[in-house]
C-alpha cells in the first residue's frame, strides 16, 4: 500500500515531472509520462482513507483534485483517473461541504445555503468525469442513458461497478441538494437505474457500500415492492454483515435515515452508539471513512432533541 510519504513524494516531484513534459520534445514519451503519472494519481485514494485527521484531509483534497484535472487536460481519456476524480470530488463535497453545511442549517441557514450551492457544483462535477468515464469506450453513452436508463446499463459489465456506484452517489447526492431543481430531481430514475446495475453486478462491492446507498434510497423508490422500511433494514443488515460491523456508516445512515423518519429515538440512540464503540484503527484502509461517520454520529447525538418530537406525557424519552 502506498505510504503517506509517498504521496507527498509524488506531490513534492509534481513540479518536476510537469516540467520534463513541457521540455519534451516527443509527444509519445510525453504522452507516456502523463498517463504514468495519471495511473500513480487514480491510485492514490488509499491514502487519504487511512488518515486518521479529517482536516489534515480535507485541506489537501483540492491540491490534489487540481492536479487530477491538470493531468486530465493532458490525457482526457485516461479512465483511472476519470474514476479517481470521480470518488474524489464526490467524497470532498460530501465530508468537507455539504454534511457540515447540513449541521449548520439551524445555527446559520445563510451560509448552510451558500455550502449546498457549491456541494451541488461539485457533485455535478464529479458526475461528469464520471459519464467521460462511460464515454470512453462507450461513445454516446450519456444520451443512451438519458433516453432509456435501464436499457442504457445493461450494457455495463462487472468491472465498472465502481463507476457505476461512485456516479449513482454523485448524482443522487446533486439531487439531495437540488430541492428547487425540478429538471435535476427529474433525473432520479437514472441514479435508480445506475445504483441498481450496480446491485446486480456485485451487490458486496466495497464490503456493502451498496446497500448503504440503498438505505437511504429506498424509503423514496417510486413503486418499490412491499415496505419499504423493510426493504430498507434488509440492506442495513447486509451492509452490516458484509463489513463485519467494522464500518459505522450503516449504523450512521439508518439512524439519520430510517430511525428519525419512522421517531424512533430508542433506535436512534442505540445504533449511534454502536457506531461510535468501532474502533477506526481495527480497520486502517476505512479509518478516515469512519472518524468521519463518528463525527457525524456525535453531532446527530447531540441534536436529538432537534430531530425527535417531545414525548407525550407520562412517555417515556
């Protein structure tokens, strides 16, 4: 696994490499380099999962996502990186942006505002690189999938489930915060069509990413079958098992998602607390993933009494 010294190794010889391509004189060895050096970046995203610093973290995700975008100007179609911008521009938006734009609504809804406009721009962003993704080797993909979605992913095979994962939760994430975007919210049966190809293929990706994803999806399923609180536990209890209950984003996501919704706080409470027991350094490649749904959880903890109606009296809280 590369090492944090690595990375900034990498950051450090950027400079370097940028400018051995501008002295150059082949277009096929800088053609080379580029793409050696996009390979190196796309790879990178392990990295920052293990860090156990949130700000550390978040104050270098741009750097690093400008550099993506350099190197995509020079090598447009390289897919690596296209994934990497991807997850990378989704995840910054979504612990450095939004989330915590959400957790100030109530104290400062200007500026919780002024944080949901630009988590839109970011995740619209991410979604692109993810549909250039698709249009590499498939040409015209994106109207196909605007046209007629399922039929459009049928023809994505296994191998870019996490294309299709990281580009569902872009855009769905976009239309989370585009309340009074009809013609965004418009696109929701394309997220669906994604997110449930991607279900098909390999419904264990990334130890039950997936299912987390559909936690929170499948209260809003236009036309789901059954109840679909049930269809929602189902996925919890998968997301669960398949991550060993090593992870606490599930317990994060149904405690916020299905919990408040259905005002039960015994819950709420309970699977908090199960989140914030996990021990981030048992799992190294997910600790930044989970110091920051502990985070979250702990502030959910706190508001409580924001998110729950009083008791009736003589009921217990």
């Amino acid at each position: 696994m590369t090492s944090l010294c690595d990375h900034f190794r990498l950051l450090r010889n950027s400079s370097a490499v940028v400018a051995m391509l501008l002295l150059a004189g082949c277009s096929t060895l800088q053609t080379v380099a580029v793409n050696k050096l996009g390979d190196a970046l796309s790879q990178e995203g392990s990295v920052f999962s293990s860090d156990d610093d949130p700000q550390l973290v978040g104050d270098a995700l741009p750097f690093s996502l400008k550099l993506m975008e350099s190197v995509l100007a020079e090598s447009p179609r390289h897919r690596g990186l296209l994934l990497g911008a991807l997850r990378g521009f989704t995840e910054y938006s979504y612990g450095w942006v939004d989330q915590p734009g959400r957790e100030i609504e109530s104290a400062d809804p200007q500026q919780a505002a002024q944080r949901q406009v630009r988590a839109r721009k970011l995740y619209l962003r991410a979604r692109g690189y993810g549909l250039r993704a698709f249009e590499v080797e498939q040409p015209g993909f994106e109207a196909k999938l605007r046209a007629a979605p399922r039929d459009a992913v049928r023809s994505i095979g296994i191998r870019d489930v996490p294309l299709l994962y990281w580009t569902a939760s872009a855009w769905g994430l976009a239309i989370s915060v585009s309340k009074d975007q009809p013609e965004l919210i418009a696109d929701l049966p394309i997220v669906e069509a994604l997110i449930d190809r991607a279900f098909e293929l390999d419904e264990k990706f990334a130890d039950g990413a997936i299912h987390v994803f559909l936690i929170n999806y499948e209260p809003n399923r236009p036309g789901g079958a059954g109840d679909p609180m049930v269809r929602a536990r189902q996925h919890f209890d998968r997301a669960v098992e398949l991550s060993r209950g090593t992870l606490a984003s599930p317990y994060v996501t149904f405690a916020e998602s299905i919990s408040v919704q259905t005002q039960n706080r015994a819950e709420f409470e309970s699977l908090l607390h199960r989140a914030l027991v996990i021990d981030p350094d048992a799992r190294p490649a997910s600790r930044l993933e989970n110091y920051l749904a502990q985070q979250h959880a702990r502030w959910l903890l706190t508001h409580a009494d924001d998110l729950f109606l009083a008791p009736a009296e003589g009921e217990k809280k």
